[in-house]
C-alpha cells in the first residue's frame, strides 16, 4: 500500500495539472470567442459565393474557364487537408486525419493517385511518418492567420491544378456546429461543380457579363478558391479551441474526481497508520501490566 507521504505527493501533481489545464481552459475559451466571431460573419458570404458558383457553372460553358472543366481522364488528386498545430484538444485531428485516411483509400482502391497539401503539424508529422508524398505544408499558421496565407495555400491550389498536376482538388476541414460538435467537412474545389438542379420557379436565371465573360471568369474564379480556403481556415479555427475547451473542461473534472478518489485512500491510509499506532501503544501497556 502507498505511505501517506506517496498520496500526498500524487494528490499535488493532480492539483497543479488540474491548475494547468484550467488555464488551457480560459486561454481556449477566450480565443474561441474571436474565432466563432469571425467564422459566424463569415459563413453566410461563403456560403452564398459557393452557390453563385455553382449555379453559375451550371449554365455557362466548361469551356469558359479551366476551372469549370472536367479532365476526361482524372489520375491523380489533390487533397488539402486542415488540421491543428497542437494536440490537446480532444478527437479534433484524429477524426480529420480518419477522414482524410478514408478518402485516400477510396480514392486509391478507384486507381488514382492523391498527392497532399497539409495545413498544420499534427497532419503533416501523420502522413510524413507514413512517407507519404506531400506537395506542399503550412505549419504554425494558426495564432496569427489572415486572408493572405488562405491565397498563398489557394495559389498552390490553383497552379497544381492549371499546370496538370492534379486534376481534382479536395479540401478537408472542421465544420463548427456548436461547442460539443465539431465534424469532418469534405469539399471540392476544383473543378468547380455545377449546383443540383432545382425546379423553384426562377431557378432557370441566366446571367448577363460585364465585362465580357472570360474576363470576369479570370478575375472571379480565383476569389471564389480564396474564399473558400479561408472559410476552411475560420471553421477549422473556431472548431479547434471549441474542442481544446471541451477537452480541458472534462480534464479539470477528472482531476477533482482523482482528487477526491485519492483523498479517501489518504484518509483510510491515514486512519489505518492510526489504528496500528493505538495497537501498539495498548499491546505494550498489556505486556508492562502482566
């Protein structure tokens, strides 16, 4: 049985981690603010471009732009997969690294190749020590991110698809649903799809261009990309502190229950050294008496 002095020492190592994750606690609860701040103002606009988009690739010739066109013979596949820099935080990278896991099989078992661009270490350091082929990375991207390293990741997007490295491009990111719930999100970026047909009265618009079409395409197209990595980098932001606060929470409740759990074995302890103290003294008062 562990002395007292054990209990004790083991009863402070959980107080100060219970300290530390706390703290985590704040520091993530205090970011998530921000980030839902900025991803919830966001979203409605890039929800919006993406049905533009859509609807629009669905009326236009594919011939209009690159990015509209379907390759006849699609070998390999880009996937731009988002995941955090730092653990701590929950299931958050594991399930977007399964889901990432699980698109690459299904797409290798249809004999296609998936090169990556990974967003964030916990991704990268996965697939690195699978030798995996990684086209390009981008780490430590997430304290101070803004709209420029969204272009710099759309760029390379953009250039593998043009230039006939890829020809579909996938991206992965954390979808925020509310604090509890954060889920996997797969969207295809290029080339862009056309929306589902709707039979809503209207739904037949067609579109007028000015400047000519081609024209506006060229400076269009590129946007709607940025737009919507840089939607994938505030999803998968806000979702990341959402889980680290969700994780510390139910760590800080682990530690009290630890806490309590070995102040009793304490107590008994305590009580037990108590007790064979008492035996002794009354052992050798017995003995002096006969």
């Amino acid at each position: 049985m562990a002395t007292l002095r054990d209990i004790r020492r083991k009863i402070g190592a959980v107080k100060k981690t219970q300290q530390i994750t706390k703290a985590m606690n704040m520091v993530a609860a205090a970011k998530l603010r921000g980030a839902q701040q900025r991803m919830e103002g966001f979203r409605p606009y890039a929800g919006a471009f993406a049905k533009m988009l859509g609807n629009m690739a669905g009326r236009v010739e594919p011939e209009s732009h690159p990015f509209f066109q379907q390759a006849e013979r699609v070998e390999r596949v880009g996937l731009v997969l988002m995941t955090a820099d730092r653990g701590l935080c929950g299931s958050f990278n594991v399930n977007l690294i399964n889901t990432a896991v699980k698109f690459i099989r299904e797409k290798e078992a249809a004999g296609l190749e998936v090169t990556l661009i990974c967003v964030g270490r916990k991704g990268r350091d996965f697939f690195r020590r699978r030798k995996r082929e990684i086209l390009a990375q981008y780490v430590d991207v997430w304290n101070k991110f803004d709209f420029s390293n969204a272009v710099t990741v759309a760029r390379e997007v953009m250039s593998a698809f043009l230039t006939g490295g890829v020809q579909e491009v996938h991206l992965i990111h954390s979808s925020f649903i509310n604090i509890a719930i954060q889920r996997p999100q797969l969207v295809q970026l290029l080339p862009v799809k056309p929306a589902e047909a709707e039979e809503e009265a209207g739904a037949s618009t067609e579109y007028l261009f000015e400047p000519p079409m081609e024209q506006f395409l060229e400076y269009l197209l590129p946007k709607y990309i940025n737009v919507q990595v840089y939607h994938g980098f505030l999803e998968s932001s806000a979702s990341e502190h959402a889980a680290r606060m969700t994780a510390m929470d139910n760590a800080q409740s682990n530690c009290k229950e630890m806490i309590n759990t070995l102040t009793i074995v304490m107590n008994k302890a305590r009580q037990a050294a108590i007790t064979k103290e008492l035996m002794d003294i009354v052992g050798g008062a017995e003995a002096l008496k006969g």
